[in-house]
C-alpha cells in the first residue's frame, strides 16, 4: 500500500491514480496530522463490501466455512 499526501496528489494525481488502477492497491492520501482517505478501484471496493456482508452474517459464515472444509 502506498502512502502520500494531498499535496502530492493534487500536484501529480494522474499518477498516483494510474497506479492504483494498475497495481489494484489502496492508496492512502494523509490529509493532516489525523485525517487520511483511502484511493482503491470500484472492483477492490466492490470486493470488499461483499466479504464484509458475507461475514457479517452468521448463518452466511457457516456456510462459507463448510464449503472451504469440503474443498479442503
């Protein structure tokens, strides 16, 4: 995961945005001393909102383990 700052991404974004795409890593972009946003593609987004649902629900996790234990 890469690191910069806002100046830096106002200065070069094109860049810095490239590289997300490319690489499909977050980057995190410090806006102060305790602020920071994160850059990442709609697919690794997408990703994970879909692991967080699926682990957010018990009934959903259960089932999700027994197919690794089958497949394993």
């Amino acid at each position: 995961m890469q690191v910069t700052t806002f100046s830096n991404i106002t200065k070069d974004s094109k860049k810095y945005l490239e590289q997300v795409v490319i690489t499909k890593e977050a980057l995190v972009v410090e806006v102060g001393n305790e602020d920071s946003l994160i850059i990442l593609t709609l697919d690794e987004y997408n990703s994970l909102c879909a692991s967080s649902y699926e682990n957010s629900n018990e009934i959903t996790t259960k089932r999700l383990k027994s197919s690794i234990e089958k497949i394993n």
